[in-house]
C-alpha cells in the first residue's frame, strides 16, 4: 500500500509549545508509522530552530517565506499563495494546519487546492483571547470562515472545545479531542542549574520555562516572587527563556529587576537554553503565570520529572494537574504556592508518560486513515 503524503503545517519555526507539538507529532508518526507517512513539514522562517531537528529526523522542510505571526495583509496574500504553491506541487492526501495564522490560511489554501483531508490543531485560544471587542469578534469570525474549510478540528481538552462552541467555531461533527503528549524524557542528570547558579540545596526553587511574550505573563512570576520571597526567606525563583516576538517585556522585566534591586540574588533569568529539561530536572515547584494557553508541553515535562506544578486558570491546566492547583486570582496563588512547597516529587512517572506518548501518536494515525 502506498504511504499517505502529509503536510504538517506551522507558522513560526522556533521551538515553543506548538512548534514541539508538531515535532512531537512528526517523531511519533515516524517511529511507529514509518510505512504508512510519508511526512514534510511547512513554516515560516523567523528564528529557525525547529527546522534543523526536524532535518535530523530526515523531514523535508518548506520554508513559507511570507508566514508570520503579524497581521501583515500583503504578506498573508503572498504566504497564502505560496503555501498553494507548496500544497498543489506536494500532491498531499492529508494537510494538517498547527497555529492561528497558518491554520485560518491553510484551510482555505488546503481545501480549494482539492487535498482531501484537511485538519487544524488549535493550540489554545490567545489569537482571539488578547483581544475585546470589535477585534475579538473579528477574529472569531476568521476562525469560523477557516472551520468551513477543515475536516476536522482537533482540540488540546474539553474546555478549549468548549470555548469552540460558545463562539460557534465549526460544527460538532467536525470535533475531536486528542490531548498533547511529549517525546518520553531520557534519565536527566540533576544538579547543573544549582550549580551554575551557586544555589544551596537546602535552598527551594520555583520556575518557570518560558518565551518572554505577553501571553506568559512574566510580571506576574516576579509579583508573586515578591509576595512568597516576603514570607520566607529559603525560596529562589528562575525562569528561563527569552523574547520571541519582540523585547517588550525583556525591557519590562529588567526595569522591575531594577526598581526591585534588593531581590537581585533571589530571582535569576536565564536566556533561552536547549537543556531547559535537565535545568528544570532541579525545580521543587513550576508555576506558570500565563493569561492563556492551550496544553502547555513544558507541564508535561514538569510533571514527567515528578515536580510539582502550580498555575493560573488558563487553558487544559486544570484537567492536567487538578483544580487544586490552579489558581483563580493572585492571593488564591500565592496559598497554593506556598503549599506546594512541602510537596515531595514523584520519581515513578515515566512509564506513564511513554504510554500517553504512545496514545497521541496512535490518535491521531487513527484520524489520518478514519476520515
């Protein structure tokens, strides 16, 4: 039987959530169904980082010159046809769009070149959550044109199909929920971020690992960090990560670093770092502050490594850690925390996590050959 040819789809080429996803994707896809997919993946240019691990894993990769994140009419219309381009020349069976841009653009580009299986991750809803009002009905509205465009749309969990619903994004036919998944952890060696950073082990540590953006609410890790730092004294806080789209809130930070100066050996920002696992391998707790998100992948690695995770009310966050964890304002977080503090880690996760592993690749191989 010939492979089907699938076209993953993305629109930036870093290595945040929804990049690591399709990668994910692709691995899995590659190691269990190597007989059935012939797999290539299309992007956007800006920084790049994704495209070389997919080559190691022998993915042709399609560079869309014109896909970025923006709102930038004249080059959507050239990435639009350049996808075409893309689409029309690969002959695929099977167009699979991840992200807001790539997804609205590449349903309509998918479909009107006559592929005949056309699906959209959503990967969270910040492109219509950042806005209100006129914009944030816009945007809904391009969800619902691209939607008319798909075969099926897949969510992360319930809540974000939900929130599908209520905006009337897509029929209920057209629905699935296939929860996100990691690439299995090898044996970490713990230890490096302490001692990189010179902290003690009696010494707790909170982090996080995340881009520098808007969505990842990097003020409120630091406002959180005062409040626990004022109630106890052998507690650390490290993010790690830096700006992607722009250095708005690289410049936000370092001016309350300044204004904060006396908390300067207490909370450390390290730049973006390919060992981000290994480092976080050393957290006692990870919060994450975000205004939104989907399924974050870097919960998963947290949890993988047995460390205890804390967060605020976005996204799948809850189903994945418990109501209990997920905090509902700034006071409900900052009694969590502290709680989650005199957490022991789990050390017997892995096994659990390949399995889950195992079920996202077979998911979604399921609704490649299903529709």
């Amino acid at each position: 039987m010939a492979k089907k040819k699938l076209l993953q789809v993305i629109t930036r080429s870093d290595l945040a959530g929804g990049q690591k996803v399709l990668y994910a994707l692709v691995y899995g896809l590659k190691h269990y169904y190597p007989e059935e997919f012939e797999v290539e993946v299309a992007c956007g240019k800006h920084d790049g980082k994704l495209i070389p691990e997919l080559e190691k894993l022998g993915v042709k990769v399609h560079i869309v010159e014109d896909l970025v994140r923006e709102i930038s009419p004249l080059k959507d219309v050239k990435a639009f046809f350049q996808l075409r381009k893309i689409i029309k020349k690969g002959k695929y069976d099977i167009v699979h769009l991840h992200s807001s841009k790539a997804g609205i653009l590449g349903c309509i580009t998918a479909k009107l070149s006559g592929v005949p299986l056309v699906v959209y991750t959503v990967h969270g809803w910040w492109g219509i959550e950042q806005y209100k009002g006129i914009k944030r009905k816009l945007f809904i509205y391009a969800e619902r044109i691209a939607a008319k465009f798909c075969d099926k749309i897949v969510f992360l969990c319930k809540r974000e199909l939900d929130k599908a619903r209520s905006w009337k994004i897509g029929k209920e036919s057209k629905y699935e929920i296939i929860p996100n998944a990691i690439v299995p952890i090898e044996e970490v060696q713990k230890g490096q971020l302490r001692k990189e950073l010179g902290i003690d082990e009696s010494v707790k540590i909170i982090g996080n690992v995340a881009r520098l953006d808007p969505p990842k609410n990097p003020i409120r890790f630091l406002e959180t960090a005062k409040l626990v730092l004022s109630k106890r004294d052998d507690v650390v806080f490290v993010w790690i990560g830096g700006s992607v789209v722009d250095d708005y809130y690289g410049k936000e930070v370092q001016k309350w670093l300044e204004k904060n100066s006396y908390l300067k050996e207490k909370i450390y920002f390290l730049p973006f770092r390919k060992d981000a696992i290994q480092l976080m391998s050393d957290f006692d707790v990870f919060l994450l502050t975000s205004d939104s998100e989907g399924m974050p992948l870097v919960v998963l690695e947290a949890q993988s490594l047995g460390v205890p995770v804390v967060s605020t009310d976005v996204g799948c966050v809850g189903e994945m850690i418990g109501d209990q964890l997920v905090a509902k304002g700034q006071d409900d977080l900052l009694l969590i925390l502290l709680n989650a503090l005199r957490f022991e880690k789990n050390k017997n996760t892995r096994s659990a996590f390949k399995k889950d592993y195992q079920i996202f690749a077979s998911a979604y191989k399921a609704l490649y050959t299903r529709v």
